[in-house]
C-alpha cells in the first residue's frame, strides 16, 4: 500500500464546461460524453485506494497556457467567449488555413478541424482552470519529490500549439511538462485510447512524447498526410484492433523499457480510462477490463522518475470508478 497522502488537484471550474451534443458524426448530435461527473467518478476510485490529500485550483492557468500555446490562439478564444451568450455553444461551421479576416464567429474553422469540441461562454475559464491543476501539481513534485494528481477537465492532450478539439483546449500534460522539463529530465507517456497529436505537436528533446494508442487512422484524430506525427522527439504505437489487456501490457512494457533508458527524472502520464472495452467512443474495440488497469498500475509502480499523472479521456460513467480504482491499487508505490 501507498505510504502517506498523494497529493490530488481538481479544477475548481472545470463544472462551468456543459457541452451538450458531439455533432462528429453529423446530425442529429448525440449526448456529449465530456461531463463534469468524470471528474468525480475517478476522484472516488482513487479515493477509494489512496489516502489523497485533495485541494482545489482556483487559479487560471494564464501564463502557462500563453508560454505554450499561439497567442493569436489563445486571444480568438478570450475574444470569442466574451462574444457568446450564457447557454449558446460555438462550433465553426467553415474550415480554412487562414480566417483572420474573416468576421470573429468564422475564425475559429482555422483553429479546429471538427464539429464535436463545442465552445461555451464559460469554456475559457474551465480550459485555465484545468490547466492550472496540471500547473500545480507538476509544481507539487518539485516541492514534495513525491507523485501528484491532477483531475483535468476538459481534457487536453488533442490540444497543438493553434489548434483545439477532441474536446481539449489546452494542452495540460505539456503545461505540467514545462514546468518539470526546467527542473530535469522529463517526457510524457500517453496511455489514451486517442493518440494525442496536440502533444505530439509539442513533443521537443526537453520533453519527449510517447504514446499507446489505437490506430490514428482509423480512429480519431483521424490523421491525413498533412498531420503525419514524424517528428524526432515522439515514439508512437498503435494497438490491433481488439487487443486484450495481456496484449496492452507487452506492449506497454516494451514501451517502459523504452523510456526507462533515457534515465528521467519526471514522467508526465496522460492517463485514460477509454480505453475500456465499455467506453462508448471507440471506433476499433480495445478489450480492456477494470482488473486490468490493475496490471497497468503496477507496470508503472517501478518507475524511477517522479510522476505526474493528469486525466485524459473516459468516458463510460457506469465503470470509470472500478477503472480508475483497479489502478490505482496497481500503482501503489
């Protein structure tokens, strides 16, 4: 068993984001899976386990997410949100490398290439205030020299340097990056059921980005010629489809092994939970069970770096508790 408090942050407002319909496959939407009570499904898995000491982020991450992201980005999101009505969600309707002179409700077709990442009045300040938790507890390792927590939402690691969707914002695992990558040597592991080609954007030899994933090709973010993720600071695998959990764990060991070699200090974990085999958003089925987010856990637990463990994705409410709890009884270092 852990030894002492873990220290767990949440965003104080993240709740203020409430998209209502994922339009990704057309019309009509369906019910979006990107809900406040995520956030509370893991926090009692892990509750369950560990003995978390749970403190809320009121700060707005504003620094961290203008030092990482364009600020042309980061300003047509001020402005656009301070144009939307309480209620009203914004998604671009005309998709275009260049919308800068267009009137402000057409711009934002040049920063998303979808129609499931609704954007709300309040949406800015939950996408700062998630960000700050990861900004915190990266902050909290290099006081504490022991693992932190941060309940991200909304999520963050579809997130580029211009660029928001699949629900993400900001790129919170490469917020709590920055702040490691200055105090040592870190990378990101993201073990999402999506690659994350926002972090793969801003992988760099001061923080490497390494990923398991189902095939990008066919599954979001269903990657052209124009986005192929080729940088030199990424090592990217995709899973077969219906891969079982004894199949995740070999490759996620050769994955371990793989970093374990370039003798880190810090690891960021993008960690989720969809890649259950009971998450309504897979495309090509990956055949985990909660037990074997056990088996996940303990892969980890040997790990010299100090981690930093932000949310991603999950999104099957009926198990994301027995995910989240099976892992963290695994990861009991």
């Amino acid at each position: 068993m852990r030894t002492g408090s873990i220290p767990l942050y949440v965003p104080a407002l993240h709740a203020l984001h409430r998209p209502t319909q994922d339009l990704s496959d057309g019309y009509p939407g369906v019910g979006h899976p990107e809900v406040p009570s995520r956030v509370d499904c893991v926090l009692e898995g892990f509750a369950a386990v560990w003995e978390v000491a749970v403190q809320t982020v009121e700060h707005l991450a504003w620094g961290a997410v203008t030092a990482l992201h364009d600020p042309g980005y980061v300003r047509f999101l001020g402005e656009l949100s301070d144009l939307l009505q309480e209620g009203e969600e914004y998604i671009p309707s005309i998709f275009q490398p260049d919308l800068s002179a267009a009137p402000l409700r057409l711009r934002g077709g040049m920063y998303c290439r979808e129609t499931g990442t609704p954007l709300g009045a309040a949406t800015l300040r939950a996408a700062l205030s998630s960000a700050a938790a990861a900004e915190w507890a990266a902050r909290a390792i290099l006081e504490t020299g022991r693992d932190a927590v941060a309940l991200c939402r909304p999520p963050g690691h579809h997130a580029g340097w211009r660029r928001y969707g699949g629900y993400c914002f900001f790129n919170n695992a490469y917020v709590a990056a920055a702040v490691l990558a200055a105090a040592g040597r870190c990378a990101v592991l993201d073990l999402d059921y999506h690659l994350g080609e926002g972090s793969a954007e801003l992988a760099s030899e001061r923080a490497p980005y390494f990923s398991l994933h189902a095939d990008p090709w066919r599954n979001y973010p269903y990657l052209d010629a124009g986005m192929h993720p080729e940088a030199a600071f990424v090592d990217l695998e995709s899973l077969p489809a219906g891969v079982d959990g004894r199949g995740y764990l070999e490759r996620l060991r050769g994955m371990l092994a793989r970093l374990d070699v370039l003798g880190l200090d810090f690891l960021v974990l993008s960690l989720g939970f969809d890649t259950a085999a009971t998450d309504p958003i897979q495309d090509d089925p990956v055949r985990l069970r909660p037990e074997d987010y056990f088996a996940i856990g303990r892969a980890l637990t040997d790990l010299r770096p100090r981690l930093a463990i932000v949310l991603e994705g999950g999104y099957d409410l009926n198990g994301l508790t027995d995910c989240a709890r099976y892992f963290a009884a695994g990861f009991s270092r």
